[in-house]
C-alpha cells in the first residue's frame, strides 16, 4: 500500500506544494532522476514549473534544467562518494 504522504505528494505534482517524495519524471530521465534527493528532486520540480513546462513530460528544455542542476556541486559529491569511496 501506498503511504498517505506519497498519495499526497502525487497529487501535488505540478504545483508549489510539490515536496520531492513523489516520482513526477518522464521515464526517459528515471536513471537520471533516481539519484537526486528529496529536495533535489523538489528543486528541479519548481524550477520545471517555474519555466512554464510540465514537469512530468520531455523536452530539450527539460534536459537543459536537469543537467544543470546536476552538474551541482554537492551533488557531484555525494555521488562520487556514493560510487567511488569505500
């Protein structure tokens, strides 16, 4: 059984209220999106929306935001430690 705060969080995807629990992703970019945080996931979320697009579809545009909020330090880190550190 889903959890009241993942049913909750599905069905803010798209607005403010978005808290980063729920997967909103186009399947294209699960490998991608799968690795972020919580509020790494909240962040590229608004800054989706906050481009005018639908954060649950696929664009160059939604690539362009994706990236660079993957090219962020900290989580540059936290992967290498993650993949490369015992």
């Amino acid at each position: 059984m889903i959890d009241k705060e993942y049913q909750d969080d599905l069905k803010a995807i798209g607005t403010e209220n978005y808290k980063g629990i729920a997967s909103f992703w186009h399947r294209d970019y699960k490998h991608t999106m799968r690795l972020k945080s919580q509020t790494e996931c909240q962040q590229i979320h608004q800054a989706l929306i906050g481009a005018g697009l639908d954060p649950c579809a696929k664009s160059e545009a939604h690539e362009a935001i994706i990236w660079e909020k993957m090219m962020d330090r900290k989580f540059t880190e936290r992967i290498i430690n993650k993949f490369w550190h015992d």
